[in-house]
C-alpha cells in the first residue's frame, strides 16, 4: 500500500500483466501498455498511460479522451529514384493516382475519427531536360487530397517541392497514402537527386516525410 496525498494506493498487476493503480479515494486507477492492449472504456476517471505513442488517455465512462493533441507521429524515408513517368493529366485538371512515379507510400490508421492528419515532405526533383515543371501529389487511396509544383529551367539543376497538407480522415478505417512526381513532359527524372543520373549526395539527398494526427 502506498500512501499520495490523502489517497491511499494498491499496485496489482492485471491480466494482461500490466501494472494498474488501484485506490481507495475518489481518483480513478492508472494502468500502463500499449495502445492495442488498451482496455474498453468503462470507468470515468480512469488513466491510461499510453506506451506505442507516448500518450495518455481518460475514460470518460464511455470513451477514452486523449489529454494531448498529438495522437501519433509516423515517419519514413524518401530514398533516390528516377523514372520516366510523365504526369500526363492536363494542367487544367487534377492529377491522378496513375500520373508519375511513386515517391513514398505508406499505410495509416488513424486513433480518431475526429482527428486531423498533418502531411508534410520536401522533395529533392532533377530533370535531364530543361524547361520541366515537376509536379507532386499525394493521394488518399485514389484521391487526390493535394498537389504542389516546381518548373526546372535548366537541366540538370535540382529544384525543391514543398507540401504541406490537412487532412480529416472521418473514421480509424487504415488509409493508404502515396506521393507521387512527375515531369509534364518526356525525358527522366529525379527523386531524392541533384541530377538525373547518380547525383544523390551519398544519400544525404534523401528527405522524409512525416504524417502527424493531431485533435
């Protein structure tokens, strides 16, 4: 028994072996796992110390409410390719899952339904032609939710895309994400590259991407 305050604790083990903080006050118990081993929402006042993303989580009686905005981060490299795939969507319309070459993808699943998803990456582009607009877009499944640009006057040169996206995802249904690039017209072209050959700076031209779920 352990004494905090004016409350009175008993630390027991549940039986999933997690740790659990019982007492004999007003405050509810506080037990620590990962987000999968979570147990239904039953108890308000209840807490529950989230180990997969260093969260944690009240049970309202009902649900459990997240006490940070920050629900989970995931993360993951953009590695050097180069592809010949031309975005060949009219620049009046919007450009299509098949346009391009994939640049990442990634399945997502998010915690809430309420929740909101920050997508953002930079993209090191190269073309071996010269006059290119390079054209990025990230897409939900087959929609597009965005798109971003950058015109290559020189070949050769490397040019940097920005995006930076909100997305309300409406459910924790898992969610696959892909960015693609592309050139507006012929030639080859480069990801995570200075040129369109070999230019990868020993891998230093590699960025990442980083999609955070947020209330």
């Amino acid at each position: 028994m352990q004494v905090l305050g004016t409350e009175s604790f008993l630390t027991i083990p549940d039986v999933n072996g997690q740790l659990v903080m019982l007492n004999g006050g007003s405050t509810g118990t506080i037990t620590t796992g990962t987000l999968a081993a979570r147990p239904a929402a039953s108890t308000a006042g209840n807490l529950y110390v989230d180990t997969t993303n260093n969260n944690i989580w009240r049970d309202t009686g009902a649900v459990w409410v997240s006490l940070s905005r920050v629900l989970q981060v995931v993360s993951g490299s953009i590695p050097a390719a180069t592809g010949t795939s031309q975005i060949t969507t009219a620049l009046t319309a919007v450009p299509v899952l098949a346009d391009g070459t994939t640049a990442w993808t990634t399945s997502f699943t998010p915690i809430s339904a309420s929740s909101k998803l920050i997508i953002s990456f930079d993209l090191t582009v190269a073309h071996g032609s010269s006059a290119r607009t390079i054209i990025a877009s990230v897409f939900a499944g087959s929609t597009n939710i965005g798109s971003a640009a950058v015109y290559l006057a020189t070949a050769n040169t490397p040019g940097r895309i920005g995006v930076y996206l909100v997305y309300s995802p409406g459910s924790t249904a898992a969610i696959t994400f892909t960015a693609k690039a592309g050139a507006t017209a012929g030639g080859t072209f480069a990801i995570s590259q200075v040129n369109s050959t070999t230019g990868t700076l020993g891998g230093a031209a590699a960025t990442e991407y980083t999609i955070m779920e947020i209330l």
